[in-house]
C-alpha cells in the first residue's frame, strides 16, 4: 500500500467512514488513477473535468455510480490533499425520478414460499417482515432479538446509526426454529462453516436465492431483495401505519426520503380517484344548441 492511498484510509477513518464506503471511495480514486495511468495526485483540475465527462458522455455510468466516484475523488482530494477545486461544485450527477419497484403482499407470500432452504426463507421473511437492508437481515445477532418487547435492535444501520424495530409475531416462531438448527451463540444467521472469512451468511447467497424464488413464483416484476424493504414500508402505510414511525423503522434521516412510498400506495390512490370524481361529478355538460 502506498503511503498516499494509507493517508486517505487513515483520512477516512478519522471521519468515521463505514468500512464499506471506506473501500468504494478508495476504489473510485483507483479507477481515476488508472484511466490516467499515473499517480491520483499528479491528476490536474482539467483532466479531473475530462475524467467525469468520460462517465457522462462515454462510459454512461447511472447516476449512482457517478455519485460514488464523485464522492470517493472529491474526499481524496479535498481531505487528503487539501485542494479546494471549483470543479467539484460543478459536477452534478442528473436526478433520478424513478420510483422503486413493490409487490403486492399475495405476491411477496408467494415468492417467501417458493424458497426451499430455511436459512433462506428465515432471512428473507425477516427482512421482509421488519423492512430490513440485506447486511443487517445477515449480520443480526442472538441478541439482538427482544422477544419480550417484540423487537429487533439494529446496531450500526447506515451512517452508523441504532435503531428499534416492531418484531411481527409469525416471524419469531420461525426465526426461533431457525436457530434451532444451528444453535449458534452470536449468529442468527450464521456461515456454514467456520474456517472461512466470513462468519455469517454470505448477501450474495440471499440475493441468488431470492432470484430463483421470483422466477418460480412467477412474479413478473424487476425486483431485488431490497424490494422487500420497498414492500414493506409501503405496504405499512396502506394499512394506515403514521409516515413518521415508518420513516424511523427505516432508519431514514430524512421525512422526505420515506415519503416517496405515498406515490405507491393504492389505497391512497383510489381514495384521491373517487374524491376527484365527487367533486368533478356535477361539471356541466356541452352545449346542445350551440353549432360546432
């Protein structure tokens, strides 16, 4: 490692920076430093300029992925080499208007069936059943089940944030019976051996099976298991759960983050249709004897 990229890990955890953003921002100066083919701080502002035009114009990276290179290469060199350039406040990322995909409840009961292996099925209807992120449905710990107040404490969320959520009565039978099979001290969700890196399950194992089960379900919906999540907030809000107790379940900083479910929701769709109709049901119709 050099002592330039050692300088911005240690930047970076001065900051408090996840481990994962940690890595994504390093990888984002690396992929800088190689499109150039020399050291990230030899880079000049105008081929900064050059460099983001390539993943706009170019490459056609998604708004995500130039958000993260931006973010990755501002810190770099805003923080590890203290360079204040005017550029950085001149790249923005275009707006993503897209709203999320959600399945219907008969839909996600449908697909959680179709899963065959039960570290699977726990997991996923865990993380459906709590509007849970996939790291934190694998990383939760024995104790972090309440069953007394009927909870789940989530420990370092995103931005390293803690934060309690409701604990569905059907879920705890199963994630009980789950834990049954293994009887791990620590894991809920533990890795199958115990030599490896990893001590819990692996998220890539999730999302294959959570793949297999929406083609056998016969779900003909673009979804991933962050679709449960989606699901699940909206599908509170239209069994009339308060937007802000949602928003805290989520973890979300921001109101104006949880409220985008207010678009998904049918109830709230077909209640504003039939008031719209009451009030426009009266509109006076076209003159009869007037020539077209």
């Amino acid at each position: 490692m050099t002592p330039l990229r050692q300088r911005m890990l240690q930047d970076m955890q001065l900051r408090g920076l996840a481990p994962k953003t940690q890595a994504a921002y390093a990888t984002a100066v690396r992929q800088l430093a190689d499109f150039f083919n020399k050291s990230p701080d030899q880079i000049t502002e105008e081929e900064l300029r050059d460099y983001f035009l390539y993943l706009k114009n170019e490459k056609k990276v998604s708004r995500s992925t130039c958000t993260q290179a931006l973010c990755g290469i501002k810190f770099f060199f805003e923080q590890t080499l203290q360079r204040d350039w005017q550029t950085f406040d001149l790249i923005r990322p275009g707006k993503s208007d897209k709203l999320p995909v959600v399945l219907s409840v008969s839909e996600v009961h449908r697909l959680l069936s179709h899963l065959k292996h039960p570290a699977y099925r726990a997991c996923l209807s865990l993380i459906y059943g709590c509007g849970l992120r996939l790291q934190e449905g694998v990383g939760l710990r024995v104790g972090n089940v309440d069953s007394d107040r009927m909870c789940l404490h989530i420990q370092q969320g995103k931005g390293g944030k803690d934060r309690y959520v409701p604990l569905p009565e059907s879920v705890l039978p199963l994630l009980r019976a789950f834990w049954l099979t293994h009887r791990h001290p620590t894991w809920l969700f533990p890795a199958k051996t115990t030599t490896g890196v990893r001590e819990t399950m692996s998220p890539t194992g999730v999302q294959r099976a959570f793949k297999a089960a929406l083609q056998e379900s016969g779900v003909n919906k673009t979804a991933s298991v962050h679709t449960l999540r989606h699901s699940w907030a909206t599908h509170l809000l239209e069994a009339g759960v308060n937007l802000r107790l949602i928003q805290i379940w989520l973890g979300h900083r921001s109101l104006k983050t949880t409220a985008i479910y207010t678009h998904l929701t049918r109830p709230a769709e077909e209640m504003a249709t039939r008031a719209i109709n009451l009030v426009m049901a009266n509109l006076p119709g076209l003159p009869t004897d007037t020539p077209w």
